[in-house]
C-alpha cells in the first residue's frame, strides 16, 4: 500500500514519493477554466496548502507529475505560465513585520524566476516590476498564489488596533494585483476565514468567492467515495458507520466530506477513535474570542444563518455563528429559500469530534477544571446503565462547579442561558447521541439523547414550571420506540441550585 501523506503539503513529494493521493485535479481543471480571479476559504488542516501547490506545478508544466491523473489528457502541457507563489510566516504583528515577510517572499519569487528588479526596497514597485518582468521574460501572462491570506489578521485577532493596521497593509498589497490585470492570466487566493466585510479585499475586489460554490464542495477534503473506495485497504475490520459519525460532515454546499487529517490520523494511530482535528486544528483566536466577548454556544443543529453573515468576518462586530463555521465547528446542513434575508442555511455540527470537542473545551472555560472530569464519567455511567435515579444526585455538584473566573471581562457567566450552555456541555462532551430540540438564550433548553440502547428527554427550565408536562407538550418522544425517560429539571440561578427534578419513564 502507499504511504500515508502525513504533513505532507508538496504535491511533487506525494507524487515521488510514492504517497497515497486523492486526485482533485478535475476540479483545479474546473477552477482554472471558470475563473480568473476566486478566493477560496477552508477551516486549518483541510489540504488548502496542498490544492494551492497542486495549481503551481500545473502551471509550471510539469505533467510527468500526473500521469494518470484526471488532467493529464484536459491541460495543454505545452503552454507554461510564471508563477508568483505568497504566503506569510508567523510572527507578524506589526506593519514593520509585514512588510520585512513580503520582501523576502518577493525576492524568493525573483530568484525562483530568474528575474532582476530593480526596485527591490519598495513592496509597491519590487511587486508590481516581479509582474511586468515575469510576463516580459516568460511572454506570458502571470499565475498569483496566495496562500493564508487571512493570516497576518487571523494571529492577531485578539489585538484589534495591530489587526486592523494589517489589514489595511495587505488590502494595499493586493491593491497591486488588480492594477497590474493586463499581466495577469489567474488570481488564487486561499484563507481561512472571509473578511469581506473588514475589507481586507479592499484592493481586490473582483474576487470571486468559491467557498460555497457547489462546483468546489469537495476540492479539500475525503467524499465519503474516497473513504470507501480508496481508503478500503487502509480500514479492513473499522465500523464504517461509526467512522463516519465521528469524522464525516463537513459540507460547503457540495457532497459532505471528511476532514483529510482526521482519518489519516486514524489510520496511523491504529484505528483509534480521538480528536485528532480539533486538538491540531482550532484556532488560537477561538477559545480567546470566547472568553473575551459575552458569547454563548448557540444550537448545534438547526441554526439558521443568512448567506450574507456566513460569508462574512467583520473583526470590529465578529459573529459568534460565523466564528464557528469558519473554524470548522459547525456545518452547513442544507440552504434554506425562506430565509428573511433572501438565500440562508441551516447549520449543525458536523461529526461527534467536533461536538465533543468543542463542549469539553467550553466546560474547561466555564467549569473549575478538577471537578469536570469526575462529573462527566458518572453522567455516562448513568446514560450507560439506565440508573437515572442518580442523576439528580450528580447534577448539583455538575452546576456547583460552574465558575465565572474564566470570564473576567464581561457578565456572560450570571446569565441564565450560561448555565443552560453549560449543561449541554456537560452531555454533549460524553460523547452519547444528543439532539437540541431546542435552546433559548433565556435560559432553557430540550435535549434528546441516546445512549445504552436507551432515549432520555430532558428539559431544562430556570423558571418555576412544569418542566415534565413541557416535554409531554411538545411530544419529542413519539419520534422514538424502546425504553424512553422524561427527565424535568427547574434550577434557581440565583442560589445555584435545583429547585425540582421530575423524573418519569415511558
């Protein structure tokens, strides 16, 4: 079999290398043909590096790369084209930084070329001549690549004045490519996030947004067709059920997918079941964000989001929804033609690593973390053996050890709805089948879990009501057979405590 490409970005090093690879080759075709200028935004450890450099070797010509593969007989290999390849290093937090990095990547690109500038000290007048004296010298047109476009803001989201005067710097910077489109035969860029509304592409607005194009649903990432087919010989004796609920999801409006490290990952560690994504993939900025705003997690399915918001990141008013799209922590479901605000979408979390991942990050935030653990295995013993009699004995300490020292900026943590977030936490991060019926900011929440060949129907109320009869009202549990428990609970957020639980099995 071949070799797994573990951290492997260089499309020349899977192709000699004898490495495993799955051909998107068809869609840089498509891409290519269709565009002359697109953007492209994937959450961390999709393959967006990978695609990118996939692009420079066929501009490059270098067919003898991919043979065999969907393009080798569509691309006219004859024709090459000059390619100025971008990307940023870590560390940039000032326009200073910025402009040093830029420099240097330009003056990789005229020693890669061939070329000699001579405005070699000014970014404005060394990019703009790399431009002219590529297409002088090559007598064609010249291919930019961005890659990580987004990241000098990205790393410093969490100091906005520092953010803010980088995206004024790159904005200037792409200024560039748009003056110079008579020398230009394609435009690439790729991000993580789409700050269209920060303008960060305010010096290039003629991009054309691919990242919710059907067209493109699967240019990063494994189709469920890969896993089966490709992967087979990888994941004899794996429960391909299983493997798809923990890993499979993802969607941009195309055919779900898995996310590429995720099961490689999987793969080399044995078949394990872990968080492999999540704990290499969040961001940085997104636990801080969370911290630092008056955020609570909203629904993890069945939230509907208009187009305009999710295509957009505004890092002066950040959307909470669109935050964790962009992250990878929450998928598009299906679009939705009555939304107010014309074409919208329904979101959901889009696998059980992400849902376990992202509650037992949000319980290390909002809980004092010696407590979380024990609470969290006695919570899945019960789901596990059906004693739900115990739970009302667990549940006061689960609500003691919720703590507001983690939020010392803002009041988030004395709201109602903080401690209803934090109850779904505690059950969606043992990892159980559970479904939000419904979650209100005002406090209360319906949930339906599965666990144990068993379904539990628990609502949760901060007000003095009949938390049973909500359930019994609302008749979630005629869509299930077998064993079923209503389970009412009523909590006072004033003193902390339970004021009434109901316990009732079907």
């Amino acid at each position: 079999m071949k070799k797994l490409p573990i951290g492997v970005q260089t499309f020349s090093e899977i192709i000699n290398g004898d490495y495993l690879y799955i051909d998107k080759t068809a869609i840089a075709y498509s891409l290519i043909d269709d565009f002359k200028y697109a953007f492209l935004s994937r959450p961390r450890r999709f393959g967006k590096s990978l695609f990118l450099d996939t692009l420079q070797n066929i501009f490059e010509g270098n067919r003898e790369l991919f043979r065999g593969l969907l393009i080798e007989e569509k691309w006219n290999w004859e024709v090459t084209y000059p390619v100025i390849k971008i990307g940023f290093s870590d560390g940039l937090h000032s326009k200073a930084d910025f402009e040093a990095d830029v420099l240097h990547t330009l003056q990789s690109n005229e020693k890669r070329l061939g070329l000699e500038c001579e405005e070699r000290d000014s970014i404005p007048y060394f990019f703009q001549e790399l431009i002219k004296e590529a297409y002088k010298k090559y007598h064609r047109r010249v291919v930019i690549l961005i890659d990580d476009c987004d990241k000098p803001i990205l790393d410093n989201i969490d100091n906005i004045p520092a953010a803010l005067v980088l995206q004024r710097a790159m904005s200037d910077f792409q200024s560039i490519i748009k003056n110079n489109d008579a020398s230009l035969y394609f435009v690439f860029l790729i991000g993580e996030s789409k700050l269209f509304n920060s303008s960060l592409f305010g010096g290039l607005n003629n991009l054309e947004n691919i990242g919710l194009n059907p067209v493109f649903g699967a240019v990063c990432g494994y189709t469920q067709h890969d896993v089966d087919v490709v992967f087979a010989p990888y994941l004899e004796g794996v429960d391909m059920a299983e493997l798809k609920r923990w890993y499979n999801g993802y969607n941009f409006l195309g055919d779900n997918v898995y996310n590429p490290y995720d099961i490689l990952l999987f793969i080399e560690n044995g078949h394990l079941f872990k968080n492999y994504w999540f704990d290499a993939g969040i961001p940085k900025y997104f636990m801080q964000l969370i911290k630092e705003n008056s955020y609570l997690i909203p629904v993890f399915s069945g939230f509907d989001i208009s187009s305009s918001s999710l295509n957009s990141f505004d890092i002066n008013n950040i959307c909470v929804e669109t935050l964790l799209f962009q992250s990878g922590c929450l998928a598009v479901k299906h679009e939705d033609s009555s939304s107010m605000s014309g074409v919208g979408y329904v979101l959901g979390c889009p696998n059980r690593e992400v849902q376990t991942s992202v509650n037992d990050t949000l319980l290390e935030l909002m809980t004092s973390g010696s407590d979380k653990d024990p609470i969290c295995r006695e919570l899945l013993a019960i789901m596990n053996t059906g004693e739900v009699e115990r739970l009302e004995v667990v549940i006061e300490p689960l609500f003691a050890s919720i703590s507001g020292d983690n939020f010392p900026n803002n009041d988030v943590w004395r709201s109602e709805g903080f401690y209803a977030s934090a109850l779904c936490a505690y059950f969606a991060s043992i990892r159980i089948d559970l479904v939000v019926e419904n979650m209100g900011y005002e406090g209360g929440i319906n949930l339906t879990m599965k666990a144990g060949g068993r379904t539990f129907f628990l609502e949760f109320k901060v007000k003095e009501l009949d938390p049973l009869e909500q359930i019994k009202k609302m008749k979630y549990y005629e869509k299930y057979d077998g064993e079923r428990y209503l389970i009412g609970i009523v909590f006072d957020p004033k003193q902390r405590i339970v004021s009434k639980f109901e316990l009732e099995r079907l």
